[in-house]
C-alpha cells in the first residue's frame, strides 16, 4: 500500500514537471517573430534611464524627430551576465549620455527595438559575439 501511493506520488510530480517546464520555457520567448528582417538607423538620443537587470538589458532613449523628443525603447538580446562578460557594467550607460544605436525593429511597435549595434559617447560596446 505505502509504496503504491508513493509510486502515485511520483507520477503526479512527474506529470507536473513534464508540463510545467516546457511551457515555462516558451511563455518568456517568440523567437524571431517580434523583430524585422534587418537593421535600421542609425538612430542617435539622449538616455534617459539604463536598466542592467535580467532577463534583459535596455535603455530608454529620447531621439529627436519633427522639433520634439520621441522616446525609444532599446533592447539588447543578452543577459547582463553575458553582457558584464564583454566589458558592460552597471555604469556602461549614464543619463544624459549621447547614444547612437542600430537596431532591429520591433513588428508592431514603431519605437521600440532590439538593439544590434552602440555607441555611447562616440563609444562602442560589443552586442555581436
């Protein structure tokens, strides 16, 4: 009896995590399919605020167009610990710093994009490795 109901117990367990973790792995990821075919820009802004936290890096950016700022979100596709790997940091992006950015552009959302090349300051960080 005791070892049927652990045998039980095991299955439901098992049954749970043969589900659970494949739809966890897919909720967070499209693939390619938010992205356009190539980059655009480049665009150049003022940063406005640097987040260096998982899942993904970004930073918001106010460009100029038509006399006015227009704000942009720019992503990058690493984590920071891939990113710290290949010399970002926290400090790599400060307010006020000037930005020039190639990116891909998201399907649907005019100013948001994944981010393919940067400049900051007139210097460049590594996004391709």
């Amino acid at each position: 009896m005791r070892q049927t109901t652990i045998l039980r117990a095991c299955a439901v367990v098992g049954a749970f995590l043969a589900f659970a973790v494949p739809t966890g792995c897919f909720a967070h990821h499209g693939g390619d399919v938010e992205w356009g075919d190539g980059p655009l820009g480049p665009i150049t802004g003022t940063a406005k605020k640097f987040v260096f936290q998982f899942p993904h890096v970004y930073v918001e950016v106010d460009v100029t167009a038509d006399g006015g700022a227009v704000p942009w979100t720019l992503v990058t596709r690493w984590t920071p610990t891939i990113l710290r790997e290949h010399g970002w940091s926290r400090d790599s992006i400060k307010p006020g710093d000037t930005l020039t950015v190639t990116y891909l552009p998201h399907v649907e959302r005019p100013h948001i994009g994944q981010m393919v090349s940067i400049e900051i300051n007139g210097q460049s960080l590594p996004l391709a490795f």
